[in-house]
C-alpha cells in the first residue's frame, strides 16, 4: 500500500499535545478588532483546545500523526 498524504493544513493549523488533544489558534484576531468587545478580544488570546469530536476527524487527516 503506499503511504497516505498529511492534509498541508492540519500540518500548519494544529500541535499535538502529550495528552494526545490538537490545540489550535483562536479565529477572529486577525483584523477589524474595533468591532469586536475587549472581552473577546481578551478571551481569545492565545490558544485553545480542540473538542473531542472534532479531534477524531483532524486526526484522520493525519494519518502518522503531528509534531
């Protein structure tokens, strides 16, 4: 069988943490933040951690995992 592709993005969005969870930067920091309460802005700084449902489907994407 040959071997299975990385999606190029999961290699450049998402870090594997040593619990095995995907942790991610935060959407909406980029531009336009006038708009936007300091609140948000406050609680989205840095980054997250990805659900579990959503970390089954992104590792799937990475077939021989992510470093």
């Amino acid at each position: 069988m040959p071997k299975l592709k990385t999606k190029s993005g999961i290699k450049k969005r998402f870090t594997l943490t040593a619990n095995g969870l995907l942790k991610h930067g935060v959407a909406g920091k980029r531009h336009r933040l006038t708009h936007h309460t300091a609140k948000y802005i406050r609680q989205n700084r840095g980054t997250k951690l990805l659900s579990k449902a959503d970390t089954a489907t992104v590792k799937a994407w990475a077939p021989y995992g992510l470093q």
